[in-house]
C-alpha cells in the first residue's frame, strides 16, 4: 500500500511538473529515460549516500526546471 502511495505522489508530481502536457513526448520520454537510468545504476550498484544523491538530483533538476519555466513565462 505505501508503494502503490508513493507512485501515486509521483505520478502527481509529473502533472505539476507539465510532463504529461508535454508538446514533443518523445524528447520528454529520452530525458526521463536517462535521467531513471542513473536512478537505477545507483540503486543496483551504489551505496546508500549515492542512491539518495541521485534521488535527491532528480527532484532537484526538476524543481529547477520549474523555476526556469515560470522565470521565462514572467520574463515575457
């Protein structure tokens, strides 16, 4: 139950962030793909302090990104 929870937090985090309102998918889906890669080479190969770095990376370039929207939306 706590899994199916967090994926549903995720998956709401995906709206907020615009992916599923993406105009090209395609390079939405190549980024993310790269950017889940290393998610799961950290989680197959890495110490625990990696594993959250790459978590912690993740969320963080996302947040940034974000920010980088709204900037451009008020620069215009």
């Amino acid at each position: 139950m706590r899994l199916k929870k967090a994926w549903e937090d995720l998956n709401y985090g995906n709206i907020v962030m615009g992916y599923n309102m993406a105009v090209d998918s395609d390079q939405v889906i190549k980024r993310q793909y790269l950017i889940h890669e290393k998610l799961l080479s950290a989680c197959k190969t890495g110490t625990t302090a990696q594993v959250e770095q790459a978590i912690a990376d993740h969320y963080l370039g996302g947040v940034e990104k974000l920010i980088q929207k709204v900037d451009k939306k008020h620069e215009k």
